[in-house]
C-alpha cells in the first residue's frame, strides 16, 4: 500500500503525481516532494506515476520571521 506522510492512501496508487497533488489541494510552487528516499523534480510529476509500494512525503515550505 502506498504510504503518503506516513499514512496509508490506498487510493493514489496508478494516479500520476501531478494529478495527485492537484486533487489533494496541494500548491504548485513551495512544495517537494520524495518518493522512496528520491527528491522528485517538478517537471517529473506528469509523468511519474504512484506504485502501490511507493512511500511518500510531501513537504511544504513555511516562511516566518
């Protein structure tokens, strides 16, 4: 099952990565994302498809002061 920020999500399995994100109401720009120890680039998410097996995290960037 795949594992995204340490939870079971059974349901992004076969779901490229952008499409994924975007469901998910993630932004485009401040985030990265690592599947699998791997740092993917954005220019890969369309094309990067979920495995079943994948474990994910997906970070967002927090400005501050």
């Amino acid at each position: 099952m795949t594992i995204i920020n340490g939870k079971p999500e059974a349901e992004a399995a076969g779901k490229n990565l952008a499409d994924y994100l975007k469901e998910k109401g993630y932004p485009e720009a401040g985030i990265a994302v690592e599947i699998n120890g791997v740092i993917i680039k954005k220019s890969e998410y369309p094309g990067r498809v979920i495995d079943g097996e994948d474990v994910i995290e997906i970070v967002s960037f927090v400005g501050g002061g």
